[in-house]
C-alpha cells in the first residue's frame, strides 16, 4: 500500500516537532526515515501509525485519507524503539498477540492462529523456538520476533522505529541482510526509522533526510550520497572535510585552486565554507602544479581495507582527513610528520 503524508505539521505544546512535512512512499517500497536524534522521525511513524494526530494535513493510504481514521483500523504493522516484547508470554503467545485480543467477531480460530504463528516463525528462522520465553533469546533473535508479531495481523505495510539499534554490529548486519530479503519475498511497503547512514545506504530504496522537523531531500542512496541538496545532508552522509574560504562572486580560492560554489550565492563577497569527503583527497609526495595543497601528516589510523590519516595544512593550519586505500598507502611508505601533497577533488561551496 502506498502511504502519502501531506503538509504536516506537529507541535508538542509550543515546540514544532514536524514543521509542513510531505512525502510519498510508493507501494512495495522500502524506505529509510534518516535524521539526527530529535529531528522529528518517531513522531512522524507516530501519526502514520495513528497514535498522534496532527494539527494541519492528512495521510492517505493508496490515496484515502487515513487522518481521522483510529489506530486499530489502520492494519498498520509496527516495531517501534525499545518496544521490548512481554517478559511473562512465551515466543507464540507473544507473536499471536495481536490475533488473540481482537473482537470474537475478527478474531481467526485456534487452529488458524496455529498455523498463522507457524508460518511467521519459518519466515523469521526461529522454528522450535516458540515455547521459549524472552530471556532465554539473544536480542537478534527478539528483534526478529518482534517483526514477526508485527507482521502476524497481515499489516498492509511496516513502519519499524530504530528496529536494531539496540544491537551489536555484527547482528545488526546479518539483520539487515535479513531485512531485506524478507522485503524482496513479501513485497510489503516497509517505513523504516535509522540515525545510522550506512544503514539507510544499504538497505533502502529511498532515503528520506530529516533534519530539525523538516524533510531535508528525499532520493535514492547514490543521489542523496552523490548529489546532496544542501550541506546539512552532505555532512550527514558520511565524514566531511569543512575548509573555509572566501566567496568572491560566486568563485573560492582554496589553495592554488579556484572552485565553482554550488550552494552559495552568485554575487558579491562573503566568508563561507567547503565540503569534501575524505576519500577525494589524493595523497602524493610532488605536487601536482596549481592544485595541490602542502600538509604534514599527524596521525595515521589503519582501519583494514582504508588507512585514514589526520592532515595539517601547512598554509592554514587547518586539520583535515584523507582516506586511501591500503595498497596506495604502503606504495607511497607514508609515516607521522611526513609532509606530502594532496589534491582536494570535489571541494563542494
Ligand atoms: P527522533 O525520533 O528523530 O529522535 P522525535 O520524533 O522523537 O525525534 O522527537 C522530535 C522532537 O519532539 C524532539 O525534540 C522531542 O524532544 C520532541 N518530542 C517528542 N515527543 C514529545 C512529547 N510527547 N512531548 C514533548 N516533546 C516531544
Ligand atoms: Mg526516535
């Protein structure tokens, strides 16, 4: 089911949680909500679910507004941060739950919960296990339990809050990989909370930025990485190299070099500041003649496949960062205090 959020506004007394949000997730999407903590991304799974209601727009579910509509009409499945599962049930009671309290009149039979808790175990790989209780799981194993009630009253889509933030970096890999395969079979349009980047890069079709309650961009992972709206997203994508310049007419000399703004204004003078990936510095021991700035390296940090290494412009003094790869590394025999050259590609104004 597709899910429209049109104009929103939410405020908690006189704080603006989400200030005129709008976004549209096609149905069978899987799509990332990425924000810094506090900008707005649980609040707004909140009212699409139907637990908040908003004080201006609507959300429309396949084109039908949904704004007024209560939260148990909504077939919404939801894992939401820290919603821990019940310590006293065990794994099948826990997934069944949401089949057990409905009305005499919706509620399926014995046998067809049976089966239907069954099934959800085989899609989450934890067959023999349903007579376990809680404690008696590792956290990867609740998260999947947790999917697995959320999906067990055949939700027409997902909305999943920060589902493996609890966990530790190799579960939470596996999860994902998980997560996506369970997307591919079901098809289900799935909303997905994160603060982590690369977890939105590698799991989503579209990645929605929020920032401060408002939508920053909305893109796929390669846009958003590539072709960042602002720099509030260049920033939040990954690790960024801030260099300050002047902008005289829409042109930044940084170094020998001069470059283009892409952000700034056109005209006049101003103070302003670069953006730069660390992977697009090129390291090398001769300059390269009117690009390169001179730096001595500070700190070299091997972090397997990539060496990082902490620069200080000998110009400036400014610090910045250059990642390499390890191959590149070893054949330039780079060490602490050594004084090299690097070529700063893709400096964004
Ligand atoms: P996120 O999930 O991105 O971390 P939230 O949606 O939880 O952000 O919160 C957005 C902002 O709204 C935060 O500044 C938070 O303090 C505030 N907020 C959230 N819920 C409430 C509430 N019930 N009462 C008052 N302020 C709230
Ligand atoms: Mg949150």
């Amino acid at each position: 089911m597709s899910i429209e959020v049109v104009n929103i506004t939410k405020s908690y007394k006189n704080f603006t949680a989400l200030s005129d949000v709008s976004l549209q997730i096609p149905e069978g999407e899987l799509v990332a909500l990425l924000g810094p903590s506090g900008s707005g991304k649980t609040t707004l799974l909140r009212l699409i679910a139907g637990l908040e209601q908003p004080e201006q727009g609507s959300i429309l579910f396949n084109g039908e507004d949904n704004t007024d509509r209560d939260v148990r009409e909504r077939r919404v499945g939801f894992v939401f941060q820290h919603y821990a599962l019940f310590r006293h049930m065990n794994i099948f009671d826990n997934i069944a739950f949401g089949l057990t309290v409905r009305s005499r009149k919706t509620r399926p039979s014995k046998q067809e919960i049976h089966e239907r808790v069954h099934s959800l175990l085989k899609l989450v790989q934890l067959e023999g296990l349903a007579h376990r209780y809680p404690s008696q799981l590792s956290g990867g194993q609740r998260q999947r339990v947790a999917l697995a009630r959320a999906l067990a009253v055949e939700p027409k889509f997902l909305l999943l809050d920060e589902p493996f933030g609890a966990l530790d970096t190799k579960v939470r890999q596996e999860l994902r990989r998980w997560l996506r395969h369970l997307h591919g079979k079901l098809g289900l349009t799935i909303l997905f909370v994160t603060h982590d980047q690369e977890e939105a890069m590698e799991l989503a079709d579209q990645v929605v930025v929020m920032n401060e309650g408002k939508v920053e961009q909305v893109g796929s992972p390669e846009e958003i990485y590539n072709r960042p709206a602002n720099p509030f997203v260049y920033s939040f994508l990954g690790r960024v190299n801030l260099f300050h310049g002047r902008l005289r007419d829409g042109k930044v000399q940084l170094g020998e070099t001069e470059y283009e703004t892409q952000w700034g204004q056109k005209t006049g003078e101003y103070p302003t500041i670069g953006y730069m990936r660390p992977h697009d510095v090129e390291i090398s021991l001769v300059p390269h003649v009117g690009q390169s700035v001179k730096a001595q390296i500070r700190r070299i940090s091997l972090l397997g496949p990539i060496v990082r290494l902490d620069l200080k412009r000998l110009d400036t003094e400014e610090m910045f960062e250059a990642e390499l790869t390890r191959q590149r590394f070893l054949e330039l025999q780079l060490e602490e205090n050594k004084v090299v050259y690097a070529t700063l590609h893709n400096v964004s104004f």
